[in-house]
C-alpha cells in the first residue's frame, strides 16, 4: 500500500499545468476587467487542482522483513535510526533518495519532518555515535535493486517505479505490530 495524494498527475504533467498558470497570470494584468475576473478563476481553481499535488510514495522493504505495514511514527524511528532491529532480531538497513525530488518531499511530508530537519536528525545522530544517516541512493532504480538484494532493508520510491523484487508496506494510522 502507499500514500496516495489526492490526484495521480505525474511531474511533468504538473510542471506544463504550473508554467501555464504562471504564464496566464503574468499575462491577465493585460486583459479586460471581464476576462480578467473569468482567468483569475480559472488560475486559482487549477492551482487548488494542481499546485498542491504530491507524488504518490510507497514505502518498500526487503522480502523477508518480518512485518507487513507501520505506523507514521514507526516509519519516522526508521529513518531517524531509534530502531535498528526487526522484531526478528534482523538489522534495519535504511535507503534513501539523494536528489530532492517530490517523491522525497512526499515520502518527508509522510514523515511530518522537512528534508533540511531530516539531515540535522541524521548529523547529530552521527556527530554523537548513536547511528549513521540513511545511505543516499541516486535513482528509484537504484533503490529498488538495494532494497530487493539487501535483508532488512527499507526504502521508499514513487508508485510508478515499484516491481514484484520487494515488499511494499502498509502506513497505518492505527496501531501496528510490536517491532521488538
């Protein structure tokens, strides 16, 4: 299962969407008081549309990771390295997207964190000993091949890009199973 955003709009569609917004409003200041009013509407009803949109993330794990869904808050002690063990005992081996991307800023959003606040979680655990940061991939691809060959791994990549190599998570707003 995944977070899902309202609407299913891939970037590049936002991108032509936004740019065209962007391009009718810089240009109303030029038309009649009518049109004007007709365009500024019609701006403001696309944006509500499609300036808000988030890419749909899924959170993917290993195979044999031994549950098959998390809470928010459980998810977020992933990535922040407060677990490091699966209730198998396995170690939690974490992934993430280096680029910022909307799937990262989704996948953030998710977590109720800023990526900047993520990196600062990630340099003060480091600093004082208690974990590393998550390694950085380049690519969904790349994250998906890491996922899929490395036990206990968990990472997230944009729903378009997920395949039958890993497991795919559930979030739960409720309660999930112990994780040790």
């Amino acid at each position: 299962m995944s977070f899902k955003s309202c609407q299913r709009v891939s970037s590049q569609e936002q991108k032509k969407v936004l740019a065209f917004l962007d391009l009718l409003f810089r240009y109303s200041f030029k038309l009649k008081n009518e049109m004007l009013m007709l365009y500024r509407l019609i701006f403001v009803s696309l944006f509500a549309m499609f300036g808000s949109i988030q890419a749909q993330v899924v959170i993917i794990a290993h195979k044999d990771v031994p549950v098959e869904q998390l809470t928010q808050p459980q998810l977020l002690d992933f990535y922040t390295g407060d677990i490091k063990r699966w209730k198998n005992k396995d170690p939690v081996i974490v992934f993430t997207l280096k680029p910022k991307t909307a799937i990262q800023d989704s996948f953030f959003y998710l977590l109720g964190r800023t990526s900047s606040r993520m990196k600062s979680i990630w340099m003060k655990n480091m600093l004082s000993g208690e974990s590393d940061p998550p390694e950085s991939l380049i690519s969904e691809s790349a994250v998906l091949q890491r996922v899929s060959s490395t036990p206990g791994a968990i990472g997230f990549v944009s729903q378009d890009s997920i395949n039958d190599a890993v497991k795919t998570l559930m979030i739960n707003k409720g309660k999930a199973w112990p994780l040790f």
